[in-house]
C-alpha cells in the first residue's frame, strides 16, 4: 500500500489510536521496567533499616537524615541532566543514568558507618537524577497533550507496580537471606535490586529510539499523522511571547505549581518511606507478613492511578481531578487515625490515601506538559521536578524526627496537612493561569470534531 493509502486507512480516531497503542507497546514496557528497578532501589532502604537499625546501630533520624539526601542530590543534578538529555538523546541518557545507579545501588549493601551511609545515597541521587524528568519529556515527543494523563499514568504505574513489588520482595529477602553467605538480608537485598539497573541501561541503549523520526517500526504514513497530531496540538496554543528560563523564572503560576508539587511530593514519599514503620506500629512484627500486607494499598494505587488518568484524559479535565486525588487522599488518612491501629481500617484509610496520591502525580505532570511552551519542557519539567524533590528531601527528616519521639499520629496529621494543601494551592494555581484553562478548553473541543 502506497503512504498515500496507508494514510487514508489510518486517519480517524480509531487509526491514530491504533498508532498510538503501537508506540506504547514498543515504548512503555521498556521505561516501566526501568522506573521499577528505579523506584525500588530508591525506596528499599525503608525496608533494609528494619535490619540495618540492629547490624550497625543506625537510629531512626540517621535513617531520615540518608532518605533525604538522595533527594538533594537529585535536585542538585535534575535540571542539568534533562538539558544533557535533550543535546545527547534519550538513548545515551539512560546509558550514563542506570549504569550509575545500578553500581551504587549495589554497593550500598557494603556500607558500616553513617557518613558512609550518607554518601551513598548522595551518589544515588546524583546518578539518578533526570531519569523520570526526562522520561517525561521523552513521552511529550511521542504523545500529544490529549492522550497524554493516562500514558503519563502507566508510566507512573511503575512506581505503585514497585511498591506492591517491594514489599513481598523486601519482606522474602530479609527473611530467607539473611546471614546467607555471610551477609545480612539487607545486604543482599542491595545486591539484588540495583545489578538489574545496569542491565536495563544496556538494552535501553539498544532498543529505545531518540525521538519519532528515528523509530524505524513506524511506517511512512504513521510518520505523517504524528506530525500532523502534534501541528494541530501547537496551533490550538497561543503565541509563545517569551521561552527559556528567565520567562519560567518570571511567571508566577510556576511558582505556585512548584509549591503544589512540593507538598505534593512530600506527602508521598513520608507516606511510603515510613509505610513498614508505621504498621508495625499495628501490631505487626513477622517481616514476611509486613511485606505481604503492605502491598494491598499500592495494588489500589494502581487501579486508581490508572482509572483517574484515562477519567482525565476523556474529560480533558485536570485540576479539579488533582484535587479530588489530594482531598481523598486526606480522607484516607484521617480514617488511618480514627482506626486507632485496627489493622483492617487502617489498611483501608492507607489504601484510600495511596490511590489518591498515587493518581495525582501523573495528573500534575501532565499539567505541567500542557501549560509549559515547547521550548521551556526540558528546563522546566525538571526545574518543577526539582521543586517535587526538595518535598522528599524535607518530609523523611522531619517525619523521621517526630517518629523518634512516637508522634505516629501527628505524623499522620503533618500528611493530611500535606495533601489539603497541595490541592488547594493547584487549583488556585490555574485559576490564575491566563492561558491553561483556555488551552483544555480548545483541546477538548478539537479532540470532539477530529472524533466525529
């Protein structure tokens, strides 16, 4: 069939959503699967301090002190590495990214004082940075603004993919390796978790394309289609007047989005770095049984990530989406207090509050792809992202002080406060926005003609 043909048989909602599944599956398997290893070799150490605490006497703010550094390391290294990725490619960007990572992650497991401690998860930072910013921006290449909460969603999947993951996996290793070999669980479990990395960055290497025009898989017309979707997304926004980063630095609906996805983020990473601290606090001790229950609030995290983002996506609605996440979030989490530790309400009330944190952050970056010019995405997705980042840098140390001195609820309090707040700062955000609300407006409305 000639490019001509093949574009007559594919135009239509139904022949680009065709287009469009073919890119995910060359795409989104890949990049989830790395954001698992990812996510996990950043998160397990909340796991590995239920042992480390008693191998090499680390106390909980030690512990709060060494999650937080991972994220100003990241903050540090976010923007320049989205910058890099845009002169580079994406290809050599996860190669340099997942090599790193990998290797640190994997030493960890050989670390006996704090300050080495410290260290390591400084460098795990530094060397991860970039990788979801970058991602994202990846994601803008191929998928235009209407589509994009509920892929911007699977990918973020990962991250509750990983936290159901982590928790049995954690859980098995600490359990049945410990002392294997002569190392403890949590070594093991270092090991374990960030060789993969390095593996991952070698076949993303070799398998992901830079950017559409180099995807080979894709035929001539598809070629065409995509370039058209992408022209009609940028003729529906107003006329960029201003780009780079001094227009980002002087416009103050960023500052505000940036304040949202602080508490945003500091919400979520409080939330799941003191998960197994806090249902222990239930009355649970068998880490085998710890891990197993603590993957039934990420599993409703990942149907509410994904049922919310296609809700999106079908409403060309964002804001009041993202608010509904933050205040359910909320909810959820007051129902953890009035449980008083009865095991089954509290895993609801944590269910509630995962699914609602775990459906806004997708939600808010795909706001943010759709309110930044396309000149600004690579410094601002990762500037914003930074923003996020200091959140996870600032709640692991003040919750993990207030744990030290068993303030379990007021921890509970400091979240709720989190989540209120993060919604409410969004939706003021983009009731000050000039140009967001006209821009959904004019999509879903295009989006609605193409489909007749």
């Amino acid at each position: 069939m000639t490019a001509g043909g093949n574009l007559v048989h594919l135009r239509g909602a139904a022949g680009m959503a065709a287009i469009y599944r073919k890119i995910s599956w060359h795409l989104l398997p890949l990049l989830i699967l790395c954001y698992i290893v990812a996510y996990l070799d950043r998160v397990n150490i909340s796991y590995a301090q239920l042992q480390m605490e008693q191998s090499l006497e680390f106390g909980e703010q030690v512990y709060g002190w060494g999650a937080g550094l991972f994220f100003i390391a990241y903050l540090l290294f976010e923007v320049p590495s989205n910058l890099m990725l845009e002169k580079v490619g994406v290809r050599k960007t996860l190669l340099r990214i997942m090599l790193c990572w990998g290797v640190v992650a994997a030493t960890g497991a050989f670390v006996s004082t704090p300050w080495q401690f410290y260290a390591m998860r400084f460098a795990l930072g530094m060397f991860e940075a970039g990788f979801f910013p970058g991602v994202i921006l990846y994601l803008t290449y191929w998928y235009p603004a209407a589509r994009r909460a509920k892929v911007v969603a699977l990918f973020g999947s990962a991250v509750m993919v990983a936290s159901a993951m982590a928790g049995p996996l954690c859980g098995a290793i600490l359990h049945y390796l410990d002392h294997w070999r002569g190392l403890a669980g949590w070594q093991w479990m270092f090991i374990i978790q960030g060789l993969p990395a390095v593996l991952l960055g070698i076949v993303a290497y070799a398998c992901l394309p830079d950017d559409p025009s180099d995807a080979d898989w894709l035929t001539p017309g598809e070629h065409v289609l995509m370039r058209q979707e992408m022209q009609r997304e940028l003729a529906l926004r107003p006329p960029a007047t201003r780009s780079g980063m001094a227009a980002l630095l002087q416009d103050p609906v960023l500052y505000l989005l940036a304040l949202a996805n602080f508490l945003l983020v500091a919400a979520s990473y409080a939330l799941v770095l003191w998960v197994p601290t806090l249902m222990q606090s239930w009355g649970m001790r068998d880490l085998m049984e710890l891990g197993l229950y603590s993957s039934l609030p990420y599993i409703a995290g990942i149907v509410g990530m994904l049922a919310i983002g296609r809700h999106s996506d079908w409403r060309r609605e964002r804001r009041w989406h993202f608010a509904a996440c933050m205040f359910s979030a909320a909810l959820g989490l007051g129902i953890v207090v009035a449980a008083h530790n009865g095991l089954m309400l509290s895993l609801a009330g944590l269910s509630l509050a995962l699914a609602g944190i775990a459906a806004a952050t997708p939600l808010f970056m795909t706001i943010l792809t759709e309110y930044l010019e396309p000149a600004q995405a690579a410094a601002g997705i990762a500037l914003l992202s930074s923003c996020g980042i200091l959140g996870g840098a600032f709640s692991p140390v003040v919750s993990g002080a207030m744990l030290a001195n068993g303030a379990t609820t007021q921890v509970l309090g400091l979240l709720i406060t989190l989540c209120l707040l993060a919604g409410m700062t969004l939706l003021l955000a983009l009731r000050k926005s000039p140009i967001y609300g006209d821009i959904s407006e004019k999509h879903y409305s295009a989006d609605n003609a193409a489909q007749s």
